[in-house]
C-alpha cells in the first residue's frame, strides 16, 4: 500500500503504533534524517506545541531498532510519570519503559533490564555519581540520552546538575546525546558543547509555529497591599480571558502556588456570575455526574462552573479529568501553577501569568524565572482550534520594559556552573574522574560553562581568567580538606566523597566535620540532640530561608531561647524541626514546612554518614533517631518502633501507649498481646514477623567473677550475639564510665576481651552499650557488677 509523505510507517514501520498521528509535520520531516539516518548527536529549537515529542520518540525508536538503551531525561518528576504513562505504547510493541525515582524505590534490576528509562536531572546525577555500584551500573549502558527542554541548563538551582550530568554521561558511556528545546537566541552554543554538526543543528522559527502567537504586557494598578495585589492581578487576567471565553475559546491562567489556583477559581467563578458570562458545560448532565467522582471537593464544586484549577498536589485522577475536560472544552478557565508549562500538551487560546513572582519557602520572593514566563507563553494557541494564540504577562509597571524585551528578543541560554563551581568540582574529583591538574582543565572544557565563555568571552571569563578562577576553586579545596594534592596529582578524602555523596555545600560539610570532631573529642560533652538540630538548621542551605512576622512569633512558644543567636530564617528551620519531631508544628510554620523538612531530612542523612565516618556509632545512632522524628513526627519513647516495617507514626503511638516502645517489647507481646494493644490479628501477624527481622540480642559475660581480690586481675570474655538480621554496629565496653573497648562491625556474633582488676576502686561496673547506625532503636545495653575485696 502507498503511504502518503511523511507517513509514519513509511520511516518506522515497526514503531508505527507508537504514534499517536499517522504523518509526521514538516518540522519533524525535516529533522528527521538527522535522527533516524545518521549517529550524530542532534539539538533542535523549536516553537512550543509543533512536535517536539515526536522528535524524541524518533530517537528513542532508533536506539530500540539498534538493540540500544534509551534515557529521557524530564524537567520535573511529574513528567517522569506522565511519560510512564504515555509510552504504555512501546510496552505494548514488547519494550520495558521504567521511570527511575527515589533511591527507596529503585528495582536495580528492571532498570537494568529497561530500554527506555525516564529520569530527572537529579536521578541522573545521582546514578553517574553511583556508576560502578551494582545498584547503579545500568547507567553505563545508555546508548542514546534525549534531554527535554534543554533550556533547563539557564535554570538557577538545576541548571548546573543538568551540565555536569550530560558531561559525565557522555564520558562514561559515549551516548549520543539528543537535545530539544523551546526556542532560544544561541541554539548554536548548545550545539557546540554537545558536538552536534552543523547539518544535525537546527533552528526552527515562528512560522514552524502550528497556531500564530500574539505576546504583550500588561500592567496593573499597584497598592500596599499583597493580598489586594492578588485580586486586582486577577481581575486584569479576566479581563483578557473574558473575550476568549465569551467566543468558544478557553483561557489558562498561571499563578504563583498551589494555594492560589484555588483561590484564584472560587473569585473567578463569583466575577464570571456578577458578569453574567456564559461559561463551561452547565447542561451537560453526564458532565456533572461525573464530576462527582473527583477527589477534591471545592474542584468538584468548581468543574461545573467551566472553572477549573490544576496543582502538583492534586490526586492524579482528578489531574487526570481536568486535562481531559479541558482538552474537550467542558472547562474553559483553568489555573494552574508553572509545572503545567512545563509537562502536559495543554494549550489554550489565551493564556495569561498573573504572578511574575512567586514564594520559595528555601529562598523567600523570588522572579520567576524568564524561562518559565516564555514556557508558559507558548501555551497559547490550539492547534485545530484557534486561528492565533493569545497571551499576556500581567506585571507592575516597573517591571513592563524588563518583560516587553524578554517577549522581543528571547533569551540566551547561560550556564549556571560558575555559582556551584567548588561543589561540582568536588563531586568530578570524588568519582576519580578528574585525578591531576591537567584533568580539571580537560574536565573543564567538556562543560557548557567552558562553550558559552568562548562565544560570550565579556559575560564570562577569558581563557586566563577562567584557568585563574578554576585554580582558586582547587585551592579552596585542598585548603579545606576535600581533597589531597601531592604534585601535580590529586585526590578526594573522605570528606569530599561523602560531600559529593550527599550532595552538600562545602560550607555545610564543614559545620558537621567540626561537630563529629568535636564528638569524638574525650574533653568534650557527647553528641545531642540540640547540637545536631543547630548543626542542621544552621546549614548552608538555609541561608535564603526568610521569616515572616507571624512566623517569628511563634519561634519563643516553640524554641523558648534555643537558637536565639541564629538569623531568623535558620531559627525558623529549627522551629520546624523541633516542632515536627512531635508532629506539633504551628499552623504558622506549616506551609513552609514540608519542604524544609525534606531537604533537613537530606541533611540528617548525611550527617549520620559523617558521624559513622568521623565519629563514633553511638553519634551516628542519635542522628538516626533524630532523622526518625522529624520524619514522622513521633515522640522519643517511640521512635524506635518505626524500626518496624509497616509501623508508622499512629500504629507506633498506640503501641507505645501501652508500654511496648520497642521491637523487643513488640516480640515479647506475641500477636496476643498486640491485639490487647488495639491492633486486628493479621496486622499484628505481620508486625511480629517483621520485629523478628530486627537486632535481638542476647550477652554472655564469660569468666566475670563476682569480686576479685585488690591488686589481683584477671581477663574475661564478653559474646554479643544478634538473633535477627545483621545490622551495622557499634559495640562499645566501659569500666565505671571510661571506655575499654570499642569496634565496629556487622554484627551476628562478636566476642570481646573483658580485664578485670582489682584496684583501688570498690566496686567495678562493666556496661556494654550496642548502637545501631543505620536504626531509630534506642542503643541497647547490658552490664556486670564486680566487688573489689
């Protein structure tokens, strides 16, 4: 059968089902020999909505066709999902698609067996750092890496991770690299640092746009008020939408925060009622009867309004309808926050940002960035729909210029490795890529960094310069004890790899070196719980964290005086992390404190690496507990059932409520004594076998006499033996409080030697205290008391 130009199974007949179109478009035509005929790497620029997907999906059926692995790398987590989700189209035609998230959920192998893996920046970071692990070693096969929008890299916190990754996959792996983006001013820089030839470069302008776009700005009146700010904002963005909506067309308007999406839609449905705008599907009974079916009650009551509003934090269901009842025109005013530009085909007639500033709880008000504002501008205009798109920036009038000239001329695409320099250095010198002098130039030059200081020498610095300022990075290094430099050759300690391991400022990873040095110092008091909560809250990381006046005055009801000396930001973090270990966090503090809890708990993590490291066990163990509460938010006498797979914080509290506060009291209690406790009797089946899994331990003192003669001695021997799993451990004898013996190890069974002798002391006291590292179970101790005659 004849196939028509441009026919999908006339290029891959094979994946033709893949497809959800049956001719590819003339932009896609014409990058097509690029992708399918040839191994060279591929960077194309393009208008939003005119196929860039289908570009990816191209390179991703080459690869399959070779027998080849393919990574998709996706601005946001969410996305990962979404793709999962779509390409059930390459699972049906035999392929595995598996989207790599947290390091808990990792299946090495089904990564390992993949052909298509979905992984954010951040994931692939992580999995280059971890290349030669077996849990990580399937990222040494990727054959064919396809990034989405890599205008990414102009982003200011994941920017740099997005360089460094695709420069460390390129030398582990040699992948051909595949890069998309929206458009931008220098596609050629991009193209240079990845290597692609001029004939696999291309550059697609407006025209390739498949609905015209028409951009401008508009102002509101600005007050002193934030709130009132909001409203009028709004107000401005409906009456740009109003005209589109009143023709058949729909609207998409952005907003700074989950919360406001959902504020923006209760006024906007009050004004579209006041204006008497006819809107949504109000007749459509079917529609109604299955909006009940939403999860979240006010979008529910909205929907059938024809307004709607979009958020992370929706259940996927109910994302799942909005988007399908917008596409089918039942909702026709959607709000949404930025990560809708940056995922779903979604477009819109018009299509306008209300906020041009949003709140980050990590670093205060911030702009939002160009490359969102011109990411969600391109949402404008339905192809098959809409004759033109429309779409507006509604800023303060002292901003206009800045977004008029952003709307003219676009945007270079900068690096952003400069700012993270010292870190990222660090991280290429932990993994041995970078092991003398000469590499950190080489290393260097593999960088976007290195390409855009060459075309834009007066933004960045010359060649000198930049082999100064590398130098410097180098010094700052060996000066802090990251890394050892003998010669020309150098080398990461200990302290640069679990700096690059955690993913940590070099400021931070310093401040919990000094704490675990002081720890392990005999004249200092032992390592608690106030010193770790400081440590943490006074990170590096926190630096941006801003506090509010109503936010400050909870900081006295929570901390009394702890912490005073701290910037008020820190101190806020230590409010919510004191507040969180018992789940009792101030309504004030609680829409910052998610976030700042994930990143405390990043930081938790890693200082109870650099206590097992370079301190002791027991230090390790107390962070461990620590990172457990914040986690949960559960109480002390508890924390150690959360050791118990499947018993979290409520289960936990109610145990701990009748005297069982560890797996030890949980195996003594048998299923009986659980279901007394208010557990059903399968539950409390499963608990007990997972307790039996955990350190149950039992001590043998050996040959310890019950008194001993003064001036005579004797040795003895002390078995610690573990019933359940093997565990990290730290097994630590003392003799009236002064140590006599310490070891770590992987415990089963360890015997250690016990001397008693017969001093001046009357009575001798030996204790053995065993502490899990990597468990939230109070450190268990059994002693033996020795009279001295």
């Amino acid at each position: 059968m004849a196939t028509s130009a441009g026919a999908v199974e006339e290029f891959v007949p094979e994946f033709a089902e893949a497809f959800p179109f049956e001719s590819f478009n003339r932009m896609q035509r014409e990058a097509l020999p690029a992708i399918l005929d040839t191994d060279d790497n591929v960077v194309v620029s393009a208008p939003t909505a005119s196929g860039k997907t289908a570009l990816a999906e191209l390179a991703i059926c080459r690869t399959l066709r070779n027998d080849g692995t393919a990574l998709f790398l996706a601005p946001l987590r969410a996305l990962t999902n979404e793709k999962e989700d779509e390409w059930d189209r390459f699972e049906e035609l035999g392929y595995s698609v598996y989207v790599v998230t947290g390091e808990r959920d990792l299946n090495p192998r089904k990564a390992e067996r993949a052909d298509i893996l979905v992984m954010t920046p951040e994931k692939a970071d992580s999995a280059t750092r971890k290349h030669d692990s077996p849990r990580y070693s399937f990222i040494n096969d990727v054959d064919c890496c396809v990034i989405d929008e890599v205008h990414l890299l102009d982003s200011d916190r994941r920017g740099a991770v997005l360089e460094v990754t695709i420069s460390r996959l390129r030398r582990l792996c040699d992948t051909r690299v595949v890069a998309l983006s929206a458009t931008m001013q220098n596609v050629e820089d991009v193209a240079n640092w990845l290597d692609a030839p001029p004939e696999a470069t291309f550059e697609f302008g407006d025209d390739y746009r498949p609905v015209p776009l028409s951009a401008g700005v508009e102002t509101y009146a600005h007050g002193d008020n934030a709130f009132a700010d909001k409203y009028r904002r709004l107000y401005r963005a409906l009456d740009l939408a109003q005209p589109h909506i009143e023709d058949g067309g729909q609207a998409l308007v952005f907003v700074a925060s989950r919360q406001d999406t959902v504020r923006a839609a209760e006024k906007a449905r009050d004004v579209i009622a006041e204006r008497d705008i006819e809107i949504g599907s109000r007749g459509d009974y079917d529609f109604h009867t299955d909006a009940k079916e939403l999860n979240n009650d006010t979008l529910r009551q909205s929907v059938v309004d024809g307004v709607g509003f979009h958020h992370a934090g929706l259940s996927r269901e109910d994302k799942n309808r909005v988007e399908q009842w917008f596409r089918e025109g039942k909702i026709q005013l959607l709000f949404s926050t930025s990560t809708l530009a940056w995922g779903v085909n979604l477009p819109a007639r018009c299509v306008v940002i209300r906020d041009t500033k949003l709140h980050d709880p990590l670093e205060g008000e911030v702009d939002m960035s160009p490359l969102d504002i011109l990411q969600m501008l391109g949402r404008a205009g339905r192809p098959g729909y809409d004759d033109a798109g429309y779409a507006y920036v509604v800023c303060d009038g002292s901003d206009a210029d800045k977004y008029r000239q952003l709307l003219r001329d676009g945007k270079p695409i900068e690096s952003r490795l400069a700012e993270e320099l010292d870190s990222h250095l660090n991280a290429e010198i932990a993994l041995g890529v970078v092991d003398d002098i000469e590499d950190v130039m080489d290393w260097l030059e593999t960088t976007f960094y290195y390409t855009r200081a060459q075309s834009a020498p007066d933004k960045y610095d010359a060649a000198d310069a930049l082999r100064d300022r590398v130098s410097a990075t180098l010094e700052r290094l060996v000066e802090g004890g990251f890394v050892d430099q003998s010669g020309l050759e150098i080398e990461p300690t200990g302290l640069g790899k679990l700096t690059s391991q955690f993913y940590l400022r070099l400021d931070t990873a310093e401040g919990f070196y000094r704490l675990c040095e002081r720890a392990a110092n005999d004249d200092t008091p032992e390592l608690d719980e106030s010193a770790v909560l400081r440590t943490v809250a006074d990170a590096g990381e926190f630096d941006s964290v801003s506090a509010r006046r109503d936010e400050r005055e909870t900081f006295g009801a929570v901390l009394g005086n702890e912490g005073d000396d701290l910037d008020a930001g820190n101190r806020k973090v230590l409010a919510i992390l004191r507040a969180g270990m018992d789940g009792t966090t101030p309504g004030e503090l609680q829409s910052d404190a998610w976030v700042i809890r994930q990143n405390a708990l990043r930081m938790l993590a890693a200082l109870r690496a650099f206590c097992e490291r370079f301190a002791s066990p027991r230090d390790a163990n107390l962070v461990r507990r620590i990172e457990a509460r914040v986690e949960h938010g559960i109480s002390a006498d508890a924390v150690g059932l959360t050791a118990i797979e499947g018993v979290g914080k409520g289960r936990a509290q109610k145990l701990a409520s009748e005297g069982l506060e560890t797996p030890a009291d949980v195996r003594e209690a048998g299923v009986d004594g659980l279901v007394s406790a208010g557990l059903s009797e399968g539950l409390a089946e499963r608990v007990i076998q997972q307790a039996e899994s955990l350190p149950a331990l039992s001590f043998e003192w050996s040959g310890v006499p019950d008194s001993i003669p003064k001036g005579e001695n004797t040795m003895a021997e002390l078995t610690v033996r573990n019933a359940g799993d093997g565990e990290p451990a730290g097994v630590r004898v003392t003799v009236n409080g002064v140590e006599m013996s310490e070891e770590t190890r992987y415990l089963g069974e360890t015997t250690l030697p016990v001397g008693v002798f017969g001093g001046d002391a009357e009575e001798l006291t030996y204790e053995v205290e065993v502490a899990f590292s990597e468990l939230p179970l109070v450190p268990i101790t059994d002693s033996r008391t020795v009279s001295v005659e």
